[in-house]
C-alpha cells in the first residue's frame, strides 16, 4: 500500500502544489494538520479537481477572516468533561481520538485534529462516567478525529464499555474512513461493531468522485452486515456547489444504501473563506434539487450556529402565509393557493 502524503515536501513531488507555494504552504503546515490517503491520492485526476481541492494546501488558509474562530461550532462551552461535548439532551459526542486518515482544509475541528492521537484514559473513563451517570443520554456519537482510525481492537473495547451502559440505546460513528481508507473496513472491525445498542455509520464525503471502486466495496461490506448507513456532505464552492454535481453525490450514495442525511453549509472555521459560499447560494441548489431527485436522495440543508447552539435546518421555504391561507410553491416555481 503507498504511503500517505503528510507533508507539503510530499505534495510537491506528487505534483499537487507549485514548488514555488512552498514557503507559504510551509506556514499553512505549521498551523493545520496536512494529510492525503494513497486511496484519495490514487483517486485525483488533476491537481486541481473536487478530491485535490478539499485536502492539498492551499495559501488562501493563510487568509483568517475576522468572523472565523477557532472552536467555530462551539464544542468546548459544552464540554463537562475533557473529550465530550454534550450540546443535546439526549445525545454526546464523544471525541474517540484526534487522529484522521485525511485532513480535510475546511475542518471545523482543524485547530485540535492531527496531535494527540486517542483519547487519554483517564479522560475516556471521565467520559464514560459521566454517560453512565447522566441517564437521558440515548445516543454516543463517536468523533474525533475519525473513529475509523482506530484499530478493531480498540473500538471493541470502547464499545464494550459503551454496551454496559443500559440507557446507551445508540452508537453513531461519523468517519471518513469507508471511502477515503477503505482497506480498513475489515472483517475484524465489522464485528467489532457488532453490540447491542444499534451501530449507525454517519459517510463524511462530499463528491461523487471520491466513491471509487475501494470505497464502493468497503460500503458494500458494511451493508452487507446490515449497518444502517447514512452521509454528509459540506458545500464548497469551487467542489460541489452546484445541483448537478451533488445530485451526482446523493444518487451515488442511495445507489449504495447510503441515506444523505446532512448537507452543512460551510463552518467558521479559521482560513475556509474560499470555501464557503452564501446561504442564499445553498438555498438555491436546494431548490433545483427538490422534485428534481427522489426524496429518498435528499438531505437537510443545515447551519451549525456559532457558538454551540446547535444545527438550525436553513433550506429555502415552500409555504408562506396568505391572508387564512397559503401560498405553496411547487417544485417547477409555480405557486399554488392552499387553506
């Protein structure tokens, strides 16, 4: 297996950055984990296409807008314990390890992924604690980091300790791993999820570009177990921020009983200007999406407030109010009377 690419040295001989981007990608480097996974590597076409653009370095993060923060989603003023933040009454996410198989330019978590690797054990058995103790939490969300990154060995023995946990009814993982590392969808690590509380698998991926034929199989592998799936997917400008190419993604993903569950419009996050478009923008493709694809093929268009006040759906409106009726637009943008 190709070694991944971690530094900007590696991209260079890879042909994916400019040598003379070097002095300013070295600046990026110091301050944002950098990546690339031989699958993902093996996957681009051109150093400036949908699967470069989202993990090759690019001197535009060097330009930190005065809005962008470094904890853009609010995870730390919801943090009782070190590694969980607990923003929903009934759900935790729980920050598994710090590590990815990529790093993605636009992470809202950028500032903290990439250095400790899993989560110490003194503050996993805080977290624990605190899970076992706090009875309306139904839902772990395993984060980080990636979860996936993890060896089989040691998921099983977190979900062991989460499966002792009776009220714990659901375990969801969020990773990136099927698609952009998946010879680590493993035999081994699928039993390894086999527990009583119910195991969901969030897809992070965001064109359908990066579904090659590895990545196909580890979700075929994972259905096959009957894993529960579903995506999410950020809009970025210059990637995926058009109704044809995220149609392309959404169709991709049911093919393979993948459910597209989010679409987030881009975060905060501290030098990810130059990927984020306009709500007004999202909201437009949503539109164009809407009877266009099976319902089945469409997610959520949502905002994560800065802050920590939690995901907001922010999809373009269908009904307004008319006098004691309603004015309902159709998906062809014909209005219709109701009430």
């Amino acid at each position: 297996m190709p070694a991944a690419l971690t530094t900007v040295a590696d991209m260079t001989r890879a042909g994916l950055a400019p040598a003379a981007d070097t002095p300013a990608l070295d600046r990026v480097a110091a301050d944002f984990k950098i990546r690339l996974s031989a699958e993902m590597h093996r996957a681009i076409a051109d150093p400036d296409d949908a699967i470069a653009r989202q993990f090759v370095p690019n001197p535009a993060e060097l330009l930190i807008r005065a809005e962008e923060l470094a904890d853009p989603i609010g995870d730390a003023p919801h943090s009782p314990t070190p590694g969980l933040t607990h923003r929903y009454p009934d759900r935790v996410i729980l920050h598994a390890t710090h590590t990815c198989e990529v790093y993605c330019r636009f992470c809202f978590r950028r500032e903290v992924v990439g250095e400790d690797g899993p989560l110490a054990d003194g503050d996993l058995t805080a977290a624990l604690d605190y899970i076992a103790a706090t009875p309306a939490i139904w839902e772990v969300i395993l984060t980080g980091g990636d979860p996936m990154s993890l060896s089989p060995r040691r998921l099983r023995a977190l979900l062991a300790r989460l499966d002792a946990i009776p009220h714990v009814q659901v375990v969801r993982f969020h990773t990136r791993v099927p698609v952009v590392a998946p010879e680590r969808i493993t035999d081994d690590l699928i039993d390894a999820l086999s527990i009583r509380p119910t195991v969901w698998v969030a897809i992070h991926t965001n064109h359908a570009q990066e579904l090659t034929d590895g990545a196909e199989g580890a979700l075929t592998r994972l259905s096959r177990a009957g894993i529960p799936m579903v995506s999410q997917t950020v809009l970025l400008k210059g990637i995926n921020d058009s109704a044809d190419t995220l149609a392309a993604l959404f169709r991709a993903l049911i093919r393979h009983r993948v459910k597209p569950y989010y679409l987030h419009h881009g975060d905060l996050a501290r030098g990810t200007g130059h990927f984020r478009t306009s709500i007004a923008e999202g909201q437009a493709i949503m539109r164009a999406l809407q009877g266009r694809l099976s319902g089945i093929c469409l997610p959520t268009y949502v905002l994560d407030i800065p802050g920590g006040f939690g995901k907001a759906p922010i999809g373009p409106t269908y009904a307004v109010p008319d006098g004691d009726g309603w004015q309902i637009t159709d998906y062809n943008g014909q209005t219709h009377r109701y009430g």
